[in-house]
C-alpha cells in the first residue's frame, strides 16, 4: 500500500528541483550572446538543448501539481479518465500519473 504522507514528499522534493533547475535554465537563455561569431554558433546549440531542458522541466512540473492537488482532493491513484484504480507499480514508476496504465495506452 502506498504512503501517501511520502509520495507528496517524494513529489515535493522533485517539484523543487524541477522548479530550480527551470529557473536556471530559464535565466541562462537569457543571457547575452558572445560578441565572438563562433562562440555565438555554440551559445546557439546550448541555448537549443537547454531550452528544450526546460520545457521539459516546465511540463512536469506541471504534472506533480496536478499529482500533489489529486492527493489534496483524496483522488490519488484514480485514473482522471475512467475513475478505475491506477495500479500501485505504476504509481511507483510514475508517481505523478494521471492515467491508468490502459487508459494511457489509449491516448
């Protein structure tokens, strides 16, 4: 049985990491380019891998909201499209799933 008490924990923990590591992102894009044209070329594949970084971030940051609310709201671990139970190995390989395994298939 899954405890709830750590899983918002375990959620909030990796909330705050996501949230630092976006922020930085976020502020390392924008800082000016190099007046060097070459390093500007580097600066320009840097600043593409981490703006995708942090969309990334940004996305799941946004799914352990909605995780951390669900536990609020005492719907953790119900599927958010058919109400079934989420499987508890699911919740722990995915803890901010909204989706039963079947219904994420679906989609």
């Amino acid at each position: 049985m899954l405890d709830l008490r750590k899983v918002a924990d375990d959620l909030s923990n990796r909330l705050r990491e996501l949230t630092d590591r976006a922020d930085r992102l976020e502020h390392d894009l924008r800082l000016p380019l190099d007046p060097d044209f070459a390093e500007q070329a580097t600066d320009m594949e840097s600043a593409e891998a981490n703006q995708a970084l942090e969309e990334s971030s940004r996305a799941e940051i946004v799914q352990i909201r909605a995780a951390l609310a669900r536990i609020e709201e005492g719907e953790y671990g119900i599927c958010t499209t058919c109400g079934d139970p989420i499987a508890e190995a699911r919740l722990q390989a995915l803890p901010y799933t909204p989706q039963c395994i079947e219904c994420a298939r679906r989609n």
